[in-house]
C-alpha cells in the first residue's frame, strides 16, 4: 500500500529517538521528491511530537549557566543547546508541512519538507561533533518551551509563518555569526564549518516561511508588515530584539522596517525569562 505524506510525516513526529527520528525524516523527504508518497491529508498531526527520555527537558529559568569560558564544560553545553534546537526545528518543520500542507498546497510542502532534512542534517552534524568531545545529545538537560510555538499556532498557518520562522529562526541569523566567531577564535575550525553551514541554510529557511506569509497576507488582503506585527503581538511573548542581522535578514525577505518596529514595541513580562542559557528565543 503506498503511504501517504500525512501519514509518513506523522510517523517520523512520533518517532521519540533522535537518530531514528533524523533518519525517519530523511527518507521521507527522499521518499516525497522521488514521488513514492500520495499528496493527501487523511492523518492528523500530534498535538505534540514523540520525545526521548533524555535529555531532560527543563524550563528556560532553569536551565544551568552555560558560561561563556573556554572549558571543555562550556563548549558541550554550548553544542549540546545547539543539538536540541536542531532537534525540536527537525520537528517544527514537519508539523508545519504535515498540518498547513493541505491548505497550503505542493510547493509549500516541498519548502518545509527540505527545511525538515536541512534541520535533521544540522542535527546529524552536531551530533557527530558531540561525539568527538566525548558527549552526547541527552547528556545534559535542555530548554522545554521550545515546542510552545507550535501549539500557541496550531490553528492559523499565518501565525505559525509569522513566529516559527519569521521570529524564532530569524534570530538565529543574529546570534550565529557571533557563536561561530568564538567557536573558531577557539581553534575549532570544524564546528566554525558547521555554524557557517547552518547560517547559509538557514537564511533559506527564513525566506521560506517571509515568501509564504507574504502570499497568504496577500490573499487575505492584508499588509504583510502590519499583519506580521500584529501576530507576533498576539502569539509571541518574548521580545524581538536588535541588534538585528541586518544583511542575512535582508537576504531572508524579512522587513527590516517591520522588524526594527517590533522591536521597538516593549513587551510586558509575564514572569518567565527567556534570557537564559541554553536557549533563548533562537531556533535554527
Ligand atoms: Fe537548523
Ligand atoms: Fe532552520
């Protein structure tokens, strides 16, 4: 019987080992561009995809300081944070193609599929690099509200656009070049690759999800800077915050003048930091 997209991309979400999952998600993308799996939506998505015991997933206020230093510590706290925003973005990419694919159509599937084997070969990446410090994904306890993006926009692929990429992977545009700076004035010039690959990736990933919103603000009539401020008002609480990356935001599709606006509106707090190590509001 052959399978359906639904129905692969649901199987890889609740595929809870990361290994497994990284190479579910593979081969499903090989399998939809090689046309083996039917464009057809008869499977829902989970509301929450498969986790592995470990790592331990904790709130960002409680996560451990990660601290800057060059210690052997520091640097697998550094690289293991970096593993688990790749394997939650493996997950977010599939939930976005397995949910809003129906609505959205075959391009759009194809887009975010590609994101999905991008992220698991980050996360494969990284992995590999753990490895050689003697660690592994699990090993240490990670950020827990990285999912919580996702279920705030469930019901509304604008929203889900507007945040997930727009937002979270957007701010890992900033963050990087300063992450792979360190990493290579620290004699790493192997994880200095890695980051440079992941940032040139990830632009695309941030063009994806600004071309898309900007065709469904159209559709509904709407300004695409306005429509865009006015949901990451609703859906996201943390702050979008400069310095920006000016250049890859640009190369990205993203209004810099919408992104300079949301900035300059001041959030209330609502008792939960996001400003804490091993991961903030970045997802890449
Ligand atoms: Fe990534
Ligand atoms: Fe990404």
């Amino acid at each position: 019987m052959v399978e359906t997209l639904s129905q692969a991309i649901a199987a890889a979400l609740l595929t809870a080992d990361p290994r497994a999952k990284a190479m579910r998600t593979r081969a499903l993308v090989r399998d939809w561009r090689a046309g083996r799996l039917v464009f057809a939506f008869d499977t829902p998505m989970p509301d929450a995809p498969a986790r592995p015991e470990k790592p331990e997933l904790l709130p960002p206020n409680r996560m451990p300081k990660r601290g800057r230093g060059g210690s052997d510590r520091a640097r697998v706290a550094l690289w293991h944070a970096l593993a688990h925003i790749e394997f939650v973005a493996i997950d977010l990419a599939l939930d976005m193609a397995g949910r809003f694919g129906a609505q959205m159509g075959e391009s759009f599937v194809s887009d975010f599929l590609g994101v999905a084997a991008d992220e698991a070969m980050h996360f494969a990446l990284i992995e590999r690099h753990l490895a050689g410090m003697g660690a592994a994904y699990g090993d240490l306890p990670a950020h827990g509200g990285l999912w919580e993006a996702a279920e705030k926009t469930a019901h509304d692929v604008a929203a889900r656009l507007a945040i997930v990429p727009m937002v979270l992977e957007a701010r890992g545009l900033d963050v990087t070049p300063a992450t792979l700076e360190r990493v290579r004035a620290a004699g790493d010039a192997r994880g200095a690759r890695i980051l440079q690959r992941i940032l040139d990736d990830e632009i695309r990933h941030v063009r994806f999800g600004a071309t898309h919103f900007a065709d469904v603000a159209t559709q509904q009539g709407e300004s695409v800077d306005s429509l865009w401020i006015s949901l990451v008002q609703q859906h996201f609480r943390g702050a979008v915050k400069p310095p920006f990356n000016d250049s890859a935001r640009q190369a990205a599709g993203l209004s810099l003048k919408a992104c300079h606006a949301l900035a300059s509106m001041v959030k209330p707090r609502l008792g939960e930091s996001h400003e804490t190590a091993g991961g903030s509001d970045q997802l890449q």
